[in-house]
C-alpha cells in the first residue's frame, strides 16, 4: 500500500503543470486571435460569431454527453450490458441477469431496516437494454429482485417481478421510477411468503391438486392468475334449459376476459379487470382445463367416522353426482319446511337443484351417512365468483342433533384452506338452526335482512380452524 502511493505521486504534480501550461498556451493563442481579428473592420461582429459558436458548440456537446453515456465497456464476465428479453427467458438467468446488473450500481451495503415484498408486472419495449434499464432503476433504490417472469406479446413484452424493498419506499415513487426506465402499464401489489415458491413448482403443484379432486379447479384457476372472478356456467340450467353458454375448444382470449370450455358442458369464465391477460397465462389456464377434462369425474374417497351424543354413528365423506339418487331419496323423506327453508323457493324444484350441487365444478359436498348407508344430511360449499356460499339440508328425524354444526365446521374449514376471506350463508330468521350454527362458528358475523330473506356473513380473516379432516388430507 505504501509503495503504491508513493508511485502515484508524481503523477499528480506533473498532471496539474501540464493543465496549467495548457491553460497559458490557451489563454495566449486566444488573446492573439483576439488582437488579430479585432483590428479588422469587422472584428467585433467576427468575435460575437466566434463567441456564439463557442456556445452551441458547447451546448451541443453537453446534449450528446447527457444521450450516450461514456460508461466504461463490460469486462469479459460481464453481459449484462445490451440484455434483452431474447436472451433471458427463465427464471434462473432473469435473476442472475438482474444480479450483474444490479451490482455496480448497489451503492452502500442495505441497512438493516424493515423490507416488504411486492410483485410488480410492467410492460417495456422488447428491444436489447429494457430489462436492463429497469433492474439498474430497481437497484438505485435498493430492490431485491427475487423472481422475474416474461410473457412476451406482440409489440412488447410483459415483465412480471417479485421483489423485496425497503419498507420506507412508497409505490408511487417506485411506480414513477419504473416509468421513467420506459416500462408502461405498471401494476404494483403487496406480495407475501407464498409468492416467493417459483411458477414451475407452483403450477406443478397446481396441476397435482387438479388431478387429485376436480374440485379443484376453480381454486387452482384463481390461485394461478391471481385475483379474478371465475364464474363456471352450464350448458343446461337447473330447469333443464339450454343456456347457450359455450366456448370453443382451443378457448377465447380478450384482453381482461378468458373463456374456456368447460369438459362437464359449458364454459368457463374467467375475469381480471384491473389486469389484461397475457397469452402465457391463457396458454397456463387452458392447460390446466384440458387436464381436467382428460382425468374425467373424480372426487377423494376417504371418510371420518364421527359418535354423535346419543352413540350413534354416523360417515362424514365427499359427494358428488354418484349421490345423486341417495339425495333425491333424502328429500322424499323430507318435509315441505324443511325443503322450503333450503331452497327458498317451491319444492316441486328442489330435485333439479342436486345435479348442479352435487358437481364438483361449482363447489364442495359433504355428505352425512349412517351405519346403514342411508344418506340423512348434505352440506354444500359453493363458489359464487367472488364470494362463496354455505348451505346446509339435514334430514328432520336427524336434526337437532349436532350434525349441522359439524358440516357448518367442516365447511368453513375447507374455505379457509382455499384462501376464501369470507363465508354467507341465505336463509329465513325463521330458520333458527341455521342462524344458531352460524353463531357457533365464533366469527364475525354480518346480518343483511332484504324482503323476508337473511344474509348471514362469517368473516374468516386470521380464523384459527382446525386441521383438515382425512377425507381433505386424502384429496391434498
């Protein structure tokens, strides 16, 4: 270290001598120029030209300074320079593309302060250098790039991040520096530990609970292309019309609607208004339908024997439409109250409600057995877009028995385990087991009263519930 310092000293003192003679020599030749020109007849206006040219000269050479930078060139390790999104297709390289990029520009070590983590989607130019002007940006302000997604389109291509910043750092500002790097269309949402699993796992993960339950696949739609309303629309309605709902094999793209065919009959709608849809995820969602149509009907097979107080016994297990006429034979033995109170309408219409509640497509059914393998009680969970319903039918020779609140239990735990925020349940004031198993689940609880008709609203945020029964664990 001391040799090296002493080896530069010269340097110093020669270079400024050297600025110095420059300095004298220009201001000689100036001042003989200036004679020169001064004592012509025309000297003062050559000298405002000279003067003038001087300063666009000047002007024009800050200008072409600020546009093409004199950054020195990458060193044989480094290719960061000029990356574009031709070369970077997964997300190993993405993230190890952003990391040589990011490291010159790092500054100081990170503190030690508070980090959130985000996920942010913009839309930049496919054109060497895009990518890199945004992870040089990410980096000036201190951003982890975790994982990075490209989903390239026809003019453009799509850059989906997860990253990890500095809790201080507000969205509008990081939203203002992303424009400024030339992305367009920027999205910016809070991101938590599950976003930190990488796509491929994640949708293998996916595509396994799809294979294992076809009820499943809602879930796993949502889960896949984040917040959206899935709306699962047959071909035939409850009163046997023909609804005229379908879509075409290969499926329909538009912008923030995707439509695919439904292999029970019908389509699938699929809405994400604040977010268009990129052919990458269209491509995602349409494979994981195909996979369902060609695994067919399937539903986990595992049952929970319960005691009730009396002693009896009675079989907790999944239905579907194999049930279907234990069911129909369920409502025989019901009253006209009992039937009226559950589905709220005439009860000449409640047998041609069990095909469409007992499809996997449009929710969960608990079904409640005896030793004897009489079906005496059904509990529907039912995913309603955004929302998700709770219903509940048990036999009147079995009511009053706690069976209610054990499926009411039992349903609320399998929504909690598909990431619902809430639960409702549409029934009468009247209907005083209902409104008692609802106040036994121990949530917050909302009551809307409209015409006759009770709303009744569990909020599930932050529920402790209990562990899966075997049944689900099977299904997992």
């Amino acid at each position: 270290m001391t040799s090296a310092k002493s080896a530069r000293r010269p340097h110093h003192w020669r270079r400024d001598l050297i600025e110095l003679a420059a300095l004298f020599t220009a201001v000689a030749v100036a001042d003989a120029i200036a004679n020169m020109i001064g004592h012509q007849p025309d000297g003062p206006y050559l000298l405002i030209a000279s003067a003038l040219a001087l300063v666009a000269t000047a002007a024009f050479h800050t200008w072409w300074a600020r546009r093409h930078s004199h950054a020195p060139p990458p060193t044989s390790g480094d290719h960061s320079v000029g990356l574009s999104h031709h070369t970077v297709t997964d997300n190993a390289a993405a993230t190890a593309a952003a990391a040589l990029v990011t490291t010159p520009a790092a500054g100081p070590a990170p503190s030690d302060e508070d980090t959130v983590l985000w996920r942010m989607r913009t839309t930049v130019r496919d054109a060497p250098g895009s990518l890199a002007a945004l992870c040089i940006t990410l980096a000036q302000h201190r951003i982890d790039i975790l994982t990075l997604q490209t989903h390239p389109l026809a003019h453009g291509t799509v850059d989906e991040f997860l990253l990890r910043a500095p809790a201080s750092l507000q969205v509008r500002q990081l939203s203002r520096a992303i424009s400024a790097a030339g992305g367009s269309s920027t999205w910016i949402e809070r991101a938590d530990a599950h976003d930190l699993v990488d796509a491929p796992t994640r949708i293998l993960g996916l595509a396994t609970r799809t294979a294992l339950d076809a009820a499943e696949l809602p879930l796993a739609l949502r889960q896949l292309l984040g917040r959206c309303t899935i709306h699962s629309l047959p071909a035939v309605s409850v009163t046997g019309r023909a609804t005229g709902e379908s879509a075409p094999v290969e499926g329909m793209l538009e912008e923030t609607v995707m439509r695919l065919r439904d292999p029970s009959g019908g389509a699938i709608t699929i809405e994400r208004p604040y977010l268009p849809f990129t052919p990458t995820e269209f491509a995602r969602a349409r494979a994981l339908v195909e996979l369902d149509a060609r695994l067919g009907p399937r539903v986990p097979r595992s049952e929970h024997v319960l005691t009730l107080p009396e002693g009896n016994e009675i079989t907790v297990r999944r239905a579907d439409r194999s049930d279907l006429a234990a069911a129909r034979a369920m409502h025989d033995r019901c009253s006209e109250q009992t039937l009226r109170l559950r589905y709220h309408g005439p009860v000449r219409d409640a047998d041609r409600y069990l095909d469409h509640l007992l499809s996997p497509r449009f929710g969960r059914t608990l079904a409640v057995q005896t030793a004897s393998g009489r079906l005496v009680a059904l509990g529907h969970l039912l995913w309603d877009g955004d929302e998700t319903e709770v219903a509940l039918l048990v036999e009147d020779d079995w009511q009053r028995r706690g069976i209610g609140s054990e499926l009411l239990g039992r349903l609320v735990t399998l929504a909690v385990e598909a990431g619902c925020d809430s639960v409702y349940a549409v029934t009468q004031a009247s209907n005083t087991g209902m409104v008692a198993a609802m106040r036994a689940l121990e949530l917050p609880l909302d009551y809307q009263i409209e015409e006759g008709t009770l709303v009744i609203t569990a909020r599930l945020e932050a529920t402790p519930v209990r562990s899966l029964p075997s049944y689900e664990q099977a299904g997992r």
